[in-house]
C-alpha cells in the first residue's frame, strides 16, 4: 500500500506536522497539474489524492 508524497511509508500510516508541511508545499503545484511522483494524477497515491482533494475542499470553504 502506497503512502505519502514520495509513495512509500517507513512508519505506521501516521501524518506527522512535517509531512502535512510538504503536502501544502506541493498543493500550488498540484493546482497546476504538476505532481510529485511520475504520471498524471490518477497515478499518484490514494492517500496524496485524498490529501489534496481535502486541501482543495478547505480552500475553496474558507475564501468567502
């Protein structure tokens, strides 16, 4: 099972501050079809795509 922005965990499946931190690091990115692993979006990780849909979700919330 594939986790995080580079794809892989070395731990339980635990988001820690630093990892949020590059999750919002890559957002701008991602906005703009740019992603970190090789591929389109539907080849990125499960999680990452999750990850991203809820900071695009709280973004577009919280810009009244």
């Amino acid at each position: 099972m594939a986790h995080g922005v580079n794809g892989y965990a070395t731990r339980c499946p635990v988001i820690d501050a630093a990892e949020m931190g590059s999750y919002f690091r890559i957002y701008n990115y991602w906005e703009h079809g740019h992603y970190p692993n090789a591929g389109t979006w539907a080849d990125q990780p499960h999680r990452l795509v999750l990850i991203m849909e809820e900071i695009s979700g709280f973004t577009t919330r919280n810009t009244d």
